[in-house]
C-alpha cells in the first residue's frame, strides 16, 4: 500500500490527519492489543482440560453419542448445501 493510499485510510478512520508521533503511537498500541489477543488465543491446554474433554469424548461414546463416518459425511453435506443457499 503506497503511503498516500495509507494515509487516506488514517484520514477516513479517524476523520483528521495523524502526527507522525500519533500514527506511532497508535501503531505501538495496536500490534501491543493484537500480540496479547495472539497469546490469549494460542494458550495450549492443561492436563486438567484435556483429561476432561477425554473423558467427556469416552462418556459421549459410550452412551452411543457418535456418528458413523458415514453420518457424519451427509451430516457436513447437508451443512455445506445449506450455506451456499444463503
């Protein structure tokens, strides 16, 4: 994006012109929000949580919560051909 172009979408978003200084601050704070929002969403999971969903999954298997391959098959089909309707 050329900076022209760059400074047109400042000026559209915010309404005014920027310093230099500001669009620096700004940008510091918005890469700061989008980097802890990247870790909040990456955390892996604990022994605790995935020994729960385990259980959970085996608990679903045994009281004959599954699908077939099959089901599940028509099941995405039936899904997809909804949302393409729309």
């Amino acid at each position: 994006m050329s900076t022209a172009a760059l400074q047109q979408v400042w000026d559209t978003i915010l309404g005014y012109n920027l310093t230099t200084a500001n669009k620096r601050w700004l940008a510091e704070h918005l890469i700061e929000q989008v980097e802890t929002e990247t870790k909040a969403q990456m955390k892996p999971y604990t022994m605790t949580e995935l020994n729960a969903m385990i259980d959970e999954s085996e608990a679903d298997f045994a009281a004959g919560r599954v699908y077939s391959m099959e089901e599940s098959r028509k099941l995405r089909k039936a899904h997809l051909a909804k949302l393409i309707r729309k």
